[in-house]
C-alpha cells in the first residue's frame, strides 16, 4: 500500500518560519503542497509539475520555497513571514493525473498567530 505522511506543522508567531516535510511510503512520490482552512476551498501552495517546474500560489511567493527530494521520497516546504492567514491545515499529494491522484496525506496543522 501507499501513504503519504506530513509533519512539521505548529504554532508560529507572525513572521516566523516552519519547515513542513512529506514523506511518501511505498512507490508514491509527493508533488505538492495544498491547504485548507474552515469554510474555504482547498487551495494550491507550491507544487511541481510533470516538467519539474515549481508553481506558486500568489499569496505565498517571495516567502516559500518548494524543494524535493526524490530518492528520500520526501518534498519539503520552507515558509517564513509567516502571516495569520497562513494558518491551515496543509496537506501533500502526487501529481493530479498520477495513479495515485486520490491519495491525501493526514495533514499538518499550522498555527499563526498575530
């Protein structure tokens, strides 16, 4: 079986840093970052496309950066300055048209606070 697994969220001032981490089990390999906070839509972070390109959602570019580690299975993003409207539950995925574009990881809660 397959599973994707984050860590690294918590509690944050603004302007603080967190370094969130997923790591795919089994021949998975995560793609990119989304989040979702109460009463909104689930909304793209950062991720890779099929051509190795990183794209970032406006609200967060200048201040994230996405990195990959391929033989670790592990994708890692670096946010800092970080703002309250950061906070949200983030969670990791494959690409959308993989095989395994139905597998979500359980999420990692990130906390900001003004």
């Amino acid at each position: 079986q397959v599973q994707l697994v984050e860590s690294g969220g918590g509690l944050v001032q603004t302007g603080g840093s967190l370094r969130l981490s997923c790591l795919g089990i089994g021949s998975i390999l995560p793609a990119g970052w989304y989040r979702q906070s109460p009463g909104k839509q689930r909304e793209l972070v950062a991720a890779f496309n099929e051509a190795g390109d990183i794209t970032y959602a406006d609200s967060v570019k200048g201040r994230t950066t996405l990195s990959a580690d391929n033989a670790k299975r592990t994708l890692v993003l670096q946010m800092n300055n970080l703002r309250p409207e950061d906070t949200a539950v983030y969670y990791c995925r494959p690409h959308p048209n993989s095989r395994w574009s139905n597998v979500w990881g359980q999420g990692t809660q990130v906390t900001v606070s003004s």
